[in-house]
C-alpha cells in the first residue's frame, strides 16, 4: 500500500504549480526521498519526473538534502531498469 500512496504523492507533486512545488518541497521531500527507495521501479520513475523540474534550479530546502538524495539517486544507478 505504501508505495501506491508515494507513487499517488509523486504525480500529484508533479501536477502542482512550480511556486506551490516550491512551498511544499520542505515537507514533501521526506516522502519523495523515500519514494526513491521504493522497491517499486514506478514509483522511483515517478519520483524522479517529479523531482527533475526542481533539481534544474534546487531551492534552498532541496540544497540541504543533497547528499540523501544524491545517495538515492546513486543507488538507482546500479538497478538495471535504470
């Protein structure tokens, strides 16, 4: 069920405006973040659409997360669906 609500979450995040993206980004970022961990390859190319607009000009709030994300986009680096 879980990965269903986080692929759910993606989709609505990347249907939202840019400004409202940008708001949220502090509180979403957890739930994207471990939506990337998903065993679930949906999920993760999910994440990583809704997170590819963001990550072209980061908001402070992404900047402090970096390196949980760039360790979760590493990993997805060794999945051969990838």
């Amino acid at each position: 069920k879980k990965s269903c609500y986080l692929k759910a979450l993606s989709h609505i995040v990347s249907n939202l405006p840019r400004q409202v993206q940008l708001t949220e980004l502090p509180a979403l970022l957890p739930l994207l973040l471990e939506a990337l961990s998903c065993a679930d390859q949906a999920v993760q190319l999910s994440t990583l659409s809704c997170l590819q607009p963001v990550l072209l000009e980061p908001p402070p709030a992404l900047r402090n997360q970096l390196e949980a994300l760039f360790s979760r986009m590493l990993a997805l680096t060794a999945s051969p669906a990838m």
